[in-house]
C-alpha cells in the first residue's frame, strides 16, 4: 500500500477539475491513443434484472506515464426509483513505476466532464464554424456538462432542450440559463430540438431512437454518447446512414453501440461507413468536417484512457495545491 493514498469525493473532485482541464486532458488521451501508446482493457456486464450496465475501464499510457482504471455503473431507473443518479463511478490511480494506489476519487463527475470534454473536442473539429445553436435531448448532468464544454469550442447563443422528464428539463433551462447567461429554451419534443439546432447531443437512456433522420438538417453536428449497449440505439437508420460517422475507438464501438451494431447487422451500413477515430483527426491524420453541408456524427463509447488523464490531473492538482482530502 502507497504510504499516502489520497482520497477524494465528488465535491472534491468538482472543487478542482475545470472544464479547461478536462478538455486538454481528453486530448492528450486521444493524441496518445492515436500514436499507439496506450494499452487499455474494458469489461462490460449487463444486469438485464435491474435495467442495469456495469462497466470496468483500465488504462496505461506509457507516453503519459499514468495508470488507472474506473469502475462505472449506469442504471436507467436509478432516479426515479430510489433517487439515485443514473451514473456512478469510482476512478483508482496507481504510480506506473511501483504499481502502488496513490489515489482513489468518486468518478461521477470525472465521467460526465471526460464525456463532455470528448464531444467539445468532436465539435471543434467537426461543426461548423459558425454553428451557434445547441440542442440538448436529455437534461441530466451530462446534457449540462456537454452544454458547457461546447460553450468552450463554440460561440454558442442559443439552446434548446428536450427531456422525456418534463420537470428535469425545467430545472436544466433554469440553472443552466444562469450559469451560461444564454438564451435556453425548454421543448416540449425532440423534432423541434432537432429542427433548431447546428449542433445536437443526445444524452438519454432511450432503447429506441430519439432521433431521426428526417429532422437533420444540412450542416448538422451529432454527439451521441448514450447508446452504449447493443440494445440502445438513439438515432434512427435514416440518421445514421446520411453521416458521416467518427467514433472514439472502432472496436469498442462495434461491439456496444446500439446505434452502430444494429444498423450494419442489417446490411445498411458497414465498418466501412466509419470514417474515423477522432484521435486521427485530432493529430492531423484525416480531416474533419471537409464542407458545409455533410452531417457529421460523433458517437461516443468512452476511452479508459480519458477517465485516467483526467483523473490524473485532478490528483496532480490535489498534489501540487496541498489538497487536505482523506489520506490512508
């Protein structure tokens, strides 16, 4: 055992990672991933009994010299059951050289600003440049950290948020239009979300689309990042056969993305339709969006690597400013 292992809640966690440091923290986890120094592992479960996915991610990055795994479990009914979140997750750092613990954090909040931090980074290279509108399908706290994290790559005026929890949106429109001090409008269905927006997130728990292709107009940016078992799928086939399609590591995408598996299981597209990992954009590899009229959609399923750099950074900050978190 580390002769100092720090501990650190969520409130901790919050009180220092920004959304600056998230984001820097996501690239670097990309550049590394896409030049070939990162070792990662990820073990899923479903626990079809509960309506529930558990979810281990470990990583090394040996250009970064950081270690680390999260254990992460997402229960759709969690909320309105028993008034938990739907998300929870706990991140555990190790010194690469000895393989000692030298950190373990809540992962919530880590989980939902690594998430958000990758759709900036899929915005800023993907969107137009002079998207100024943002749609919001699903107004829980990763609908409001990918609303902040694109205020970071864009020149965001407007919003427009939909939720199948009409009280949840509400509060969204009302504590996020204080915080962002833009204009923020609550929808009473997904299609006008759509129809509004140059850049649209969906962030639900939904089995069956939320979108669809119909809506999509010109031009369009898509961060899914729900969709993370074979059996979810937010966008419909009209909607994913008119993008063009990055995903954040293939393998993994085409083994749990709902949105992805289903669709080339039944001949409408193919691995082939996949353009891109981001990380390959992101270095310069292959370009992003290349006109203004193409749909770009980035479906996300979440590296290992990212939960480790950002969490690495948390600590790094913890370390450097004399943080009084627990220490056993």
């Amino acid at each position: 055992m580390a002769k100092r292992m720090l501990t650190l809640s969520n409130d901790n966690v919050k009180s220092l990672l920004t959304v600056k440091d998230a984001i820097e923290a996501v690239e670097q986890s990309f550049r590394e991933v896409a030049s070939g120094r990162v070792k990662m592992n990820r073990s899923l479960i479903d626990i079809t009994q509960h309506d529930g996915t558990y979810l281990s991610m470990a990583s090394y990055l040996q250009g970064a010299n950081k270690l680390g795994i999260k254990i992460v479990t997402a229960y759709k009914n969690n909320p309105s059951r028993f008034n938990l979140p739907t998300v929870m997750a706990t991140v555990l750092l190790f010194r690469p050289e000895t393989g000692e613990p030298v950190s373990i954090m809540d992962g919530a909040h880590i989980t939902s600003m690594r998430t958000g931090a990758a759709s900036a980074l899929a915005t800023k290279h993907l969107a137009r440049e002079d998207s100024h509108s943002v749609g919001i399908i699903g107004t829980g706290i990763q609908g409001r950290t990918h609303l902040t994290s694109i205020c970071q790559v864009r020149k965001v005026t407007e919003c427009t948020a939909y939720d199948i929890d009409t009280a949840s949106c509400q509060r969204f429109v009302s504590e996020m239009t204080q915080q962002l001090g833009i204009p923020i409008t609550a929808s009473k269905n997904a299609e006008e979300v759509v129809t509004r927006s140059d850049i649209i997130v969906t962030a639900t728990t939904s089995s069956t689309p939320v979108v669809k292709g119909e809506w999509l107009r010109e031009g369009t940016h898509i961060n899914s990042i729900m969709s993370i078992s074979p059996a979810m799928r937010e966008l419909d086939d009209r909607a994913i056969k008119s993008s063009k399609i990055v995903v954040d590591d293939i393998e993994t995408a085409l083994k749990e993305s709902g949105d992805l598996v289903m669709p080339i299981a039944s001949g409408l597209i193919s691995r082939e339709d996949i353009y891109a990992e981001l990380g390959d954009i992101v270095i310069g590899r292959k370009k992003g969006r290349t006109n203004e009229k193409e749909i770009t959609l980035f479906k996300s399923v979440g590296l290992p690597s990212h939960d480790v750099c950002v969490a690495s950074k948390v600590y790094e900050k913890a370390v450097a400013g004399g943080f009084s978190g627990k220490a056993s």
